[in-house]
C-alpha cells in the first residue's frame, strides 16, 4: 500500500473562512455608512494621482530597462508616498516596521509571505521597494503596468514549460548590470486566506543566492480582503476592508537566510526552510497546498461540491502519487460521480451504487482498502490513495480477462445479462437477473455504448484497463478475496511505471 501522509494543519487554506466578533461586526456597519464613502471617492482620487506619477516617469523605457538617476530619484522619492498614501486611504493608517532590511549586495533576494490581498503588490512596489516577480498577466492591463515597468518587474509565465526557466531569469536578473534594487517574490506563488503559509516555489531560490524573508503580520486580525479562490466576491471583500476602521500591519524583517551547499544545491528543501522559518516567526502553521490545490478547488466548486474536496495538498499527493495536476483532476470529476450527494465524503452505499455490484463482502473489502482510517466515508485523498492502491495491487490481467470471458460471453462473441449472471455466481449463489442486467447496463454506460449496441468481448477488455475497481472485484470473484494482495507497503517510486488508468467518461 502506499504510505500516505498525515493530514495538513489547515485543511483549505484556500477558503476564506471569516469569524468576526461582535465587536467587529458593528465595526463594519458602522463604517460601510460613515468611511466606506468617504474612502472610495478618495481611492479614486489618489489611485489616479499615483497612477499618473507613474506613467510620467515611464515615458521612452523599454521593459526591463534599467532606470537613469532621474527617473530613479521619481520612484524612490515621489512614486513611493504616493502609494503609501493610497494605502493610509485603503486603512492602512499605522504600519509597523521591524528589524532592518540588508541591502541588496548582502541579500539580493527578499522574499514575503504571507500572499493573501490585492494591495500586497503596492507593499512590493512603494513600502518594500524592489524589483517584483510577477504573473505575467499583471503586465497586460494599462492600470498595473506602468508601476511594473516603473519597478522593472519580472514576469513569470504559469505553464508548466515555462516554469523551467524561472530560475534562469532570476539568475539572468541577479547579474544584470546597474541593478540596483532587490529581486522580491511572493514565494507562495498564489493568495491564500492567510490561515496558513502555502507551498513555496522554488523559482526565487533556484540561484541558491542569500535571502531576506519579510513577513506581513496582520496582527492576528481577519483578512477581509483575501484574494483566494474560495473567498467572498471581491467588490464585497474590498468593501468590507475599506469599512473597517484601520487595518493594523507589521512588516518585520527578518535576519538573512544563507543557504547551506545542500540548499544550494536542492531550491526545493531552500525553499520549504524558508517557509518552516518564516510562519514559525507567524506562529502560523505552514502545508504544501499550492496554486495546483487552487486548480482543484476551482474544479470542485464548478461540480458542485465543497472547496474542501479540492484541497489535498498536491505538492505531497503529487510526488507520494505519481500523478499530474491534469490527471489528478480527472480523477476529482470520476470521484464526483461516484459521490452522488456531491459533499466530498464517499460512502459505501455510494460506492456499491455507482458500481452497481451486488455482491457485499466484495463491495466491503473494497472500501476498507480506501478507508484506512476506518472513518466510514472517503475524501477525495482517501479516494486517491486507495485507488493507486488497487492499481499497484492488480495482476495482470490477461489470464482473469480470458477466464471471465469464457464465463461471459454467449453466441457470437456478445455478453448477454445471462454472462453477468454466470460470472456472479461464481462468488455468490443468488444472483438475481435483474442485478445481471443492472450491472451490465453500468457497464455499458462507462463504455459509453448507445443504447440497444451490444456489450462485446472488446468492449469488457476496455473496461478492465480503465478500472482497478472491476479489475479486483472480478478477481475477488474468480480467485476469492484472500488471493488478492494488497498489504504490502510499498510507495509510487516501487512502481515508477505504474499509474492509475481510468475509463474515460
């Protein structure tokens, strides 16, 4: 079986999850009718001054452009209290500053977490001054890219093949000459509720250069305007920010990082210190969920199922796994089917529904090889593993296809509900005809056959390299349930071949 993790800390920190006090519920009523006005009329205001300090600067710069002395006293001496400016208006009234920052010869990286709001990019380009690592999206809009321009930002594609060559670009960035400003990143790579500190990338750590971790403490107040995938709409979030009195916040700089030759040399176990070292300073808990858990929580909600489902910790399930983002969300969308109820806990009766096989000491044997936890429900973790289980447990398959067939198929080489029927009652002595042609119609929907087409010897075969599941329930049934072994702890890299191979629905 295949070891399986322990549960994270915080099971979805892509879900806003807000617990306001009382207090601060008649802080928000309050405000929506008294500030919530007043401070729009003047975001408006300030946001068009600050972007206009921003553009004129820019006139004649190509993109990553290194900016003359004139241009650079703009940034650093106007640009930048402007923005502040425009945060004393969002709420930030008071903002903290602790330790000392290095400059950039000594830690030519700083990085920052946690990455939970909108306004985190104006911490980066006016209160945190340096040079950003942002989506490359953010360049395409005429609101946001002068103050990219104006910081010589640098944007990151999010493809999988373009990932590659981040650390290529940081590299490229770092021996630039007249650089002048630090590299900063957001290593979290996405916004979370700020419950947690998310996976971090490895992108900002590739050069296994120094680095200057920066932590934004809210004060252990609620974020209101987290930008996260499972999050209040953002015209309600921002709204609801801008009605609260202020919005208290720390910057606290941390002592530089020095990488050891096996950081160095692994930007992966670089970054997860990081990370430990930075939510320890939080006394925040840190997991491996990541923008791929976002993808699945996008996925799920568009299923009509809890965001919870979707978050599973990729950056652990994937490697523990062998599975891609790709596949593990078609995994999400079979899981789905099989959980009717659409809540992300699969029971037993879903299971055997789904299947629609009658016998029950097979239908219980299974479950309990996806339910370790003896929880009588499955995630959609437990799902996963429990399915790469059965995967790496199934024999091959090319004896069991002959012998069931020779049990399944009538004249002319059809199967027939009187074939099901034969095959059942290998395991079970009271197959009954309608439970014969109930199953075979399930299998003829997985194969997505037209209605009234036969059900074939090629048509079985196809199912049976599309699912572990009939795969060890036809075993159980020909061979008995303790030929089937699946107690063996073993992990994906056992099997680096095998994957999970599902009939496509």
């Amino acid at each position: 079986m295949v070891r399986r993790p322990p549960e994270p800390a915080v099971w979805n920190p892509l879900k806003q999850s807000l617990s306001l006090s009382v207090w601060e519920k008649i802080e928000l009523a309050i405000g929506c009718v008294t500030i919530l006005p007043v401070r729009i009329i003047l975001n408006i205001i300030v946001f068009f001054c600050v972007w206009v300090t921003m553009v004129l600067p820019m006139i004649g710069v190509k993109p990553r452009e290194h900016l003359d002395p004139i241009r650079r006293f703009l940034v650093t001496h106007v640009t930048r209290r402007m923005i502040r400016v425009q945060l004393f208006v969002c709420g930030f009234l008071w903002i903290r500053y602790e330790g000392k920052r290095q400059s950039h010869r000594e830690t030519p990286v700083n990085v920052m977490a946690p990455h939970c709001t909108p306004f985190d990019g104006f911490f980066t380009g006016g209160i945190v001054y340096g040079s950003p690592m942002i989506c490359s999206g953010v360049m395409d809009s005429i609101f946001t890219r002068p103050i990219m321009m104006l910081t010589e930002a640098i944007p990151i594609a999010r493809e999988a093949k373009a990932r590659v060559k981040i650390g290529e670009e940081v590299l490229k960035f770092l021996k630039s000459p007249g650089k002048q400003t630090h590299l900063m990143a957001f290593p979290e790579g996405t916004c979370s509720s700020g419950r947690s500190m998310i996976c971090f990338r490895r992108g900002a750590f590739a050069p296994g250069v120094a680095v200057q971790p920066i932590v934004l403490d809210y004060m252990k107040r609620p974020v209101l305007a987290a930008w996260t995938f499972d999050a209040l709409n953002l015209l309600l979030a921002a709204a609801m920010h801008l009605s609260r009195f202020y919005t208290p916040l720390t910057i606290r700089f941390l002592d530089p990082y020095h990488p050891s030759e096996a950081e160095k040399a692994d930007p992966t176990l670089y970054a997860n210190n990081v990370q430990a070292v930075m939510a320890r300073s939080l006394n925040m808990p840190h997991t491996q969920h990541s923008l791929d858990d976002g993808k699945l929580v996008y996925a799920a909600l568009r299923l009509g199922m809890p965001s919870d489902v979707g978050s599973i910790e990729t950056g652990v399930t994937k490697s523990a796994l062998g599975l891609n983002t790709d596949e593990l969300t078609e995994q999400l969308v079979r899981y789905s089917k099989f959980n009717s109820a659409r809540n992300g806990d699969l029971t037993l009766q879903e299971m055997t529904s789904y299947l629609a096989w009658p016998i029950a000491n097979h239908m219980e044997r299974m479950f309990g090889l996806y339910d370790t936890g003896h929880h009588q429900k499955l995630t959609f973790r437990d799902f996963l593993f429990g399915l790469v289980d059965l995967s790496l447990a199934v024999p091959e398959s090319s004896r069991l296809q002959s012998d069931a067939l020779k049990l399944l198929q009538a004249d002319g080489g059809v199967i027939d509900a009187a074939g099901v029927k034969a095959l059942l009652s290998e395991a079970m002595s009271n197959v009954s005809d309608e439970e014969a042609e109930v199953l075979l119609s399930r299998w003829s929907s997985l194969c997505k056959l037209d209605a009234g087409s036969p059900f074939t010897a090629d048509a079985f075969t196809t199912l049976l390299s599309g699912s572990p599941e009939y795969t060890a329930l036809i075993h159980w049934t020909l061979r008995g349930l303790d030929s089937y072994p699946v107690n063996e702890e073993i992990t994906a890299d056992d099997e680096p071949d095998k994957r999970v191979h599902t009939a496509k629905e």
